[in-house]
C-alpha cells in the first residue's frame, strides 16, 4: 500500500496538519483507513498539545540558518564584490 507523510484531503480543517505531514501521526492515511474519522480530528487534548508545543522556543534547523545567513549576505555590494571581483565600479 502507498505510505505517506502527507496528510489526506480529509485532514484539509485540522489544527494539526502541517500542510506536508501530520503533527500526530506518522501516516495520516492509516487515521482515517475503515474509520469514520481520524482519532486526532477535532481532538481538543491533541489540539491543546499542539498549541503548547508552539509556544515553546524551536531550535532553528540548519535550513533555516542558512536561509538567514543568505538573506543577510544578499544584495550588498561587498557579497558582490567577493563573488564578482569587480562588479562594481
Ligand atoms: S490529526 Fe488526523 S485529521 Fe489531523 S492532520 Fe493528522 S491525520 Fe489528518
């Protein structure tokens, strides 16, 4: 069977789903399999997990530090000019 991380059509108006995968489960497809509903869906314990894991201070990935870092460098004549000798004249 096709195993995903990505949540279902189903999942479309939860809190938990994080757009590529599920905050909860591993394979937000296997929630809803022969079940009416997803056991996490309008779970306000869940929910309520959720938003307190928001809260709390995240350390930043290293995609998220370098996106910063290029950000940062970007854009100014002296990346330019390390990049390009000179570019600006
Ligand atoms: S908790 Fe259930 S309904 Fe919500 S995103 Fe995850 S799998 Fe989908």
């Amino acid at each position: 069977m096709h195993r995903t991380s990505k949540p279902t059509r189903k999942c479309y108006s939860c809190l938990l789903n994080l757009g590529d995968r599920c905050w909860m489960y591993d394979c937000p497809h296997d929630q809803w399999h022969d079940r009416r509903k997803c056991p996490g869906f309008g779970n306000r314990e869940f929910y309520s997990q959720f938003r307190a894991w928001l809260e709390t201070p995240r350390r930043k990935s290293g995609r998220e530090r370098r996106r910063e870092v290029f950000l940062s460098t970007r854009h100014t004549e002296e990346h330019y000019n390390s990049v390009l000798p000179g570019w600006a004249r």
